[in-house]
C-alpha cells in the first residue's frame, strides 16, 4: 500500500500545478508519510545531456559573480516575485517559469511592474522554491564553458526536479545531472553556499539525507562535478526545521561571512556560534587568510519571541544580483538596522528591503524563491585584497590572477585617497600568470580607496569589486610595527590601554615584546572578544621581533558596547576593556 500511495500523490503531482500554491518551503504531512521511499527510489523522468561529471576541471559559480539572468517560479508569493523582478531586471534577465504569461503580466501591472527585461517559459511545477531545486551554474576551466549542475530534489515534488532540464535547455547549456547512481546526489540550494573558488559550505544535512554514501563520496562527487575542494559541513540547528543555512548564514564575498545572531542563549544562537567557531579555528579563505564576520540580528517576532515560539524571520535570506541586493524585510524596527548593516559591509550595492511576512511563515524568503544563472562569458578575479599596509613600505603591491575566455587585454588599478576626487590609473603588468601593479606608499592614517578594471580580448570591461568606483577596497596605512630607537628593546611584556577609549569605529592598541633567549622572534596573539566571550576581531597573529608596536582597530562592523581584547605570547596573558560608543 505504502508504494501505491507514493504512486498515486507522484501521478497527482505529475497531473498539474494545483498543489503550488499549497506547498511549503518544507514537507507536508502527506509528503512526509511517503518522503523515504520516495527519496530511495526516485529518479527524475527527464534527463540532461550527461550524467557523468565535465571532462575538465569545473568552478561552480558565486553569488557575487556576474548573472545573466535570474529564475523564479510564479505561483505563491506574487506581490513578492512582483517587487523582486521590478529590481532583477535592472540588472538582468528575469526568467518567469509559469504556466501562462499573460496572468504573469496582469499582475506585474497591476502591481506597476514594467515589462522590462521578462521572458516567460512553460514547464510544469509544483512550489515556489527554485532556490532549492534549481540548477547551479559552473565553468569548465574555471571560465570556458558554462553548464549546469542538477540534484535531486529533497521534496516528493517530481515537476520540480525536473525545472533544471528545463532551463538549461532554454538558455543552451549542457546539463550534467547528479540524479543516478553511482553519482547521486540527494540536496537543496538553501543548503548550499560557495565561494567561487572551490570552498562550500552546508548543514550536515547533505550528510543524513544521503546516509547511503559516506563524506569521502560526497565530497568526491562535489569535487568531480562541481570543483568543490574544501565542503565545509557544519551540525544542524536545533530549531530551523529545515537545516538550510541560507536561513542564518551568507557569503557577502570570498572572504566575509554574514551571521545572523541571537540574544544570549536565545533560540538556535548557541549552535550558530559553535558552528561559526568550528569555521574560524578550521579553515581560512582562499587566500589562505581568517574569515571576515559580519554579525546580523536575528529579529524577534512583532510580540518579541524567537523560534520555536515565532516564525524563522531572519535578514540573510537575501539575494546579491550584479549590483543590487534583495533583503527581506518584516516592518519590524530591526529592519533598518538590518539595511544599514548590508550597506556598510557591501558598499556600492544598492540595498532594497522587500516585505517577505507572506513568506516566512513557510520558512523561506527571497534566496529561497530565486535562482541565479551565470554568464557565459566571465572575467574571473583572483585577488586577495589589502587589508594592512605601514608607511615603512615603498608601495604597496595589488596583484590579481584574471582569466577570461578570449584572454585580458590589459588590466588597471584605480585608487585615490579622496573618493571625492577622481580616481588614478595605474597599468598591471603581467608577471608569469598574475597582474601585478604599485599603488605609492601613503602618509599614516592615509585612507586608501582602489579597485581593478579588466578587458577582455572579446572587448568586455569587469571590475572587481563589480560595483566601482563606488564599490571599492579601502585600507588605512599604520606606522611600522617594529619601531626603531631606544625603545626597539622594553624589557617586559606590556599590553597598553587602548586611544582613545570610548571610540566611535577607530582606536589604537599599543604592546610591547621584550628580548628573549631564543631564536627568531615571539608568537604574539591579540583578539577582540564581545561580552559572551565570543571571537570579534583578530588584531595580532603573527611571530614579532622585540620592540614596540601599535595597531589599529576599526570596529566599524561592531554594535556600541563594551569589548575585551587580550594578548597572548607562550605563558604571558593580558587583558584589557575596550568600549565602542556609537
């Protein structure tokens, strides 16, 4: 009986789009009942163009790189999809998978929507959520040619899994579908984050979902077909219900990591923070450097309670497309500290919020109801920003990999120490496979304000960020740390009280590192740690020769409040309070 009724709700599904408007981001009772058997036995009735992996190396593609176009699936949520592709096709192509285009467009008009940049494809569906059973863009050769990755899809939803094919045939890509064994693989989008450069992340969700397959086989089918080589996996949270990570975590960049954060001890904040944690003290970026935090409330409910008493709000659930970002939104008063926290951290995107209360009571917002799809022509940068530099350097060196399909024309850096002022040009030169120019050494506290510009030989220009000049990588130049004169030998250990304290964003921290018997210089570790004793802020990593050092502090992405930040060189441990005041 149990296989005759997973027979008949496929047959149902199969039969139209009625369930659509009906369906969760989650399972329905009656899809839980059959959701075992139907996950073992399933296989999607259509299938691409190749169930192998590329024959070349593959890179999936980052949220941050340039699309071509955005899908989504029109039936729950229209005033949603509505506000969303009035944004989407400023920047791109929308691409309506629906079952009639006029009704599309009545509502878009109704709701003042111009018809812009739409196209409009028939495929039969079951739900909203594309985030989840959409395909993935990648590139052979990190930048040749683009092609698609497909999953199947965590829901007894058999229409949806089949929009991959469906897409990839719309937009000419070659389909290489994870849907058979040996190279099955059972997963959901929300539950998928990458960095461009073979870094992922997901809940061990993709672990008990494919209990069959051991992580060594999971992270060999990732690698095969979508040049994931470091899948970072972290433990389910105890009270999100679907363990999809978009709900409480996002890349801003290949380095930045937004964070949703709770009060203390507060729903699923203590888990989110081990999980965090568990990144930070594991893995670094691509460009072998510590992650970046960026924190984001969590928002209580309008009568202030937190899951499992409210819905999941959350404001990472949000959707980077070219120069825009989508957040969700809830008219709560959180909501304006929420843009102001995106604003600061992806400065030259244009931040809009977008009211997601009709949605999140079915546990998704605007990640979960879009797809992204890449171009097929990228420029790929590869470049590990500055983030110090000290007047004691001649200059100070920006160098970038950058590949294109037709290969670069020339490549330039612009910088300015007055984004008033117009920006200068500098020419890179290529040195063996990296471009490489000298922005010159600055007076201290200089603030320095750069980006790349690249042309291919196809005469397209990308910059890197993909929002400049407006859009740009800044840094501050310090004095050198190792300090000539009487004082370059203190005799003791000494951990300074920070100038000036309070501070609104800027401070100084100055220490001492005495002479020692051994050989090369100390071991020396000073972090910044927020009341509940979490991590903040990395100051000092690093072995340092004896002498007297300052470094400074920009606390711009922090809340007011009172901070701690240690030192720590072999037994010796200070510590001292600073406050952010803002």
């Amino acid at each position: 009986m149990k296989y005759l009724y997973l027979s008949l709700l496929v047959l149902g599904l199969l039969a139209g789009n009625i369930y659509s408007q009906d369906l969760p981001k989650g399972l329905t009772p009656e899809e839980s009942a059959i959701y075992d058997s139907y996950i073992k036995s399933y296989v999607p009735p259509m299938t691409g163009d190749d169930l192998n992996p590329p024959y070349s190396p593959s890179r999936t593609m980052a949220e941050w790189e340039e699309f071509s176009a955005v899908q989504i699936t029109w039936t729950s949520y229209t005033q949603i999809l509505a506000q969303m592709v009035d944004y989407i096709q400023d920047e791109c192509l929308v691409l309506i998978v629906c079952s009639d285009s006029n009704s599309v467009k009545n509502t878009l008009s109704s709701y003042g929507v111009p018809h812009i940049n739409l196209r409009f494809l028939y495929a039969p569906y079951n739900s909203v959520w594309c985030r989840d059973y959409g395909g993935w863009t990648i590139y052979t050769n990190d930048i040749d040619s683009s092609r698609m990755i497909d999953w199947v899809y965590n829901r007894p939803r058999p229409q949806d899994d089949n929009i991959p094919t469906y897409v990839a045939s719309y937009f000419g890509l070659m389909l290489h579908q994870m849907t058979q064994n040996p190279n099955r693989i059972v997963a959901t989008g929300g539950n998928f984050m990458v960095d461009g450069f073979g870094t992922a992340f997901s809940s061990k969700l993709i672990l008990n979902e494919n209990s069959g397959l051991t992580n060594a086989q999971i992270d060999t089918m990732f690698r095969k077909y979508m040049g994931v080589k470091k899948y970072i996996k972290m433990e389910t949270l105890p009270y999100d219900g679907i363990h999809h990570i978009d709900m409480h975590m996002k890349l801003l960049d290949e380095e930045t990591l937004m964070v949703g954060q709770y009060p203390t001890g507060v729903a699923d904040g203590p888990q989110i923070e081990l999980n965090l944690q568990y990144i930070l003290n594991n893995y670094q970026t691509c460009y072998n450097r510590p992650y970046k935090v960026v924190r984001i409330p969590m928002p209580p409910s309008s009568t202030g309670q937190y899951p499992p008493s409210s819905n999941y709000y959350t404001y990472t659930n949000s959707l980077i497309v070219n120069k825009t970002v989508l957040v969700p939104i809830y008219n709560f008063s959180q909501d304006t500290t929420a843009l102001r926290i995106y604003r600061e951290a992806m400065p030259g995107y244009r931040v809009v919020g977008i009211n997601c209360n009709a949605s999140i009571p079915s546990s998704g917002a605007i990640h979960c109801i879009s797809k992204e799809i890449g171009v097929t022509d990228p420029i790929l940068f590869w470049h590990p920003s500055i983030r110090t530099a000290t007047t004691a350097m001649s200059n100070y060196e920006v160098k970038a990999v950058i590949k294109t399909k037709t290969g670069v024309a020339n490549a330039k850096v612009y910088w300015t120490t007055d984004t008033t002022q117009a920006f200068q040009q500098l020419n890179m030169t290529l040195v063996s496979d990296t471009f490489k120019a000298y922005i010159p050494s600055q007076p201290v506290n200089t603030k320095v304000y750069y980006y790349i510009s690249a042309t291919s030989n196809g005469s397209k220009t990308i910059t890197k960020p993909l929002t400049a000049p407006s859009g740009n990588y800044r840094f501050t130049v310090t004095v050198p740390t190792n300090i000539t004169g009487n004082e370059i030998t203190p005799d003791k250990f000494a951990l300074e009280q920070n100038y000036p304290n309070p501070f609104n964003s800027m401070t100084n921290v100055k220490f001492s590192v005495p002479l020692w018997r051994g050989v090369g210089g100390r071991n020396i570790s000073i972090k910044v740690f927020d009341l509940l004793g979490r991590e903040v802020a990395t100051l000092v990593n690093e072995k340092l020769n004896p002498g007297i050092y300052k470094v400074r502090f920009d606390a711009g992405i922090l809340p007011s409040g009172i901070y701690f930040y240690k030192l720590e060189a072999g037994e010796f441990t200070d510590i001292k309070k600073m406050i952010i005041l803002k």
